[in-house]
C-alpha cells in the first residue's frame, strides 16, 4: 500500500466491498491481494464519476503497462472477476496485477509480486478510462457479483472449479 490518493466511484466502491465480503468467505480468505484491496478502498476518496481524473485507472479501465524490467509490453482491461478472460486482456481486480494497478496514474510506477521477483511496472497508456469516456453504463450497470463469480469460483458440471494464480481465464457460470 502507498499514500498515493485512489479515486473510486460510489458504486464501484460498493461492488468492491462486495466483492471482499464474498471472497472473504471463499478462496480468497486470507489473500493478501483482497487484504491490499481492503486498504486501497479504506483510504479511497469517493467522486462522482465525471470527477474522477481521466489518468487514473479506475474498474473497466483499458490500460498499457511497461514492465521496466524486460521491457515487455502489456495491455489489459481492469474488471471484476466475473469478467476476467486473459486471452481478450480483461485481469480480475482480484488477481495480483489487477489489485496493484487500481488507482495508480499514468507515468507512475508500481511494481507487483510474481515468482520471480518484484518487477517495475509503469503505466504508459490509458487507452479507456469510462469515466473520461462519459461512459458511465460500465460504472452504473449492476452486473453479477453472486458468490460464486465474484470469490474467482465456478461449478462446472457439479464440480468446483477454482482460478487459476492470475485469477482470469475462466468462463463463468452461475448455479443458484
């Protein structure tokens, strides 16, 4: 965590401290990612979103990051984990990465732990803010956080089917 200042809408800070609620019960509990969430919205400043400034990565957010590293170019969409799917670039908010971008700025650097080390990641690019794009629909639309999806699980033919390290790449389904 950092002082940095997050700028976070009300409903997506609710639908995060959703998500928490549920992952808390799952997988996730006692993740140190949803616990770095936890801080990050703890001390998030809530705006409207036509206030939210359009150089931070905010929920739906298309982004390029640099790693600093090896140079390695990367873009990704930053969404709840119902929506994750790496092969179209869309990182879960609960996935390792996904916790470590949300908020920075364009130009900042942040780094994020993986098995090899502790890489530098820059933000070059926001391609897609939706709150700089007035595209409020992705902010505003209720979505499905149901338990299942939103704690990075799923059933599967009666079986339990769990996320893989990134917490993306799964199709997702819903057994009520």
């Amino acid at each position: 965590m950092s002082n940095r200042t997050i700028f976070i809408t009300e409903q997506d800070r609710s639908r995060l401290w959703q998500l928490i609620t549920n992952a808390k019960y799952a997988d996730y509990r006692g993740s140190k990612y949803v616990e770095a969430l936890v801080g990050e919205l703890e001390r998030a400043v809530v705006v409207e979103p036509k206030n939210v400034p359009p150089d931070v990565i905010t929920m739906n957010s298309r982004v390029q990051l640099v790693d600093l590293e090896s140079g390695e170019t990367m873009v990704y969409t930053l969404v709840f984990p119902q929506d994750a799917d790496l092969a179209q670039g869309k990182i879960s908010v609960l996935a390792p990465i996904g916790t470590a971008m949300l908020g920075y700025r364009f130009g900042e650097v942040f780094s994020w732990q993986v098995p090899s080390g502790d890489p530098p990641i820059k933000v070059a690019a926001i391609i897609y803010q939706p709150e700089a794009a007035g595209d409020y629909a992705l902010s505003t639309s209720p979505g499905s956080i149901g338990k299942f999806e939103a704690s990075g699980l799923m059933i599967q033919n009666d079986h339990l089917i769990v996320s893989c390290w990134f917490g993306v790449g799964l199709s997702h389904g819903r057994r009520d």
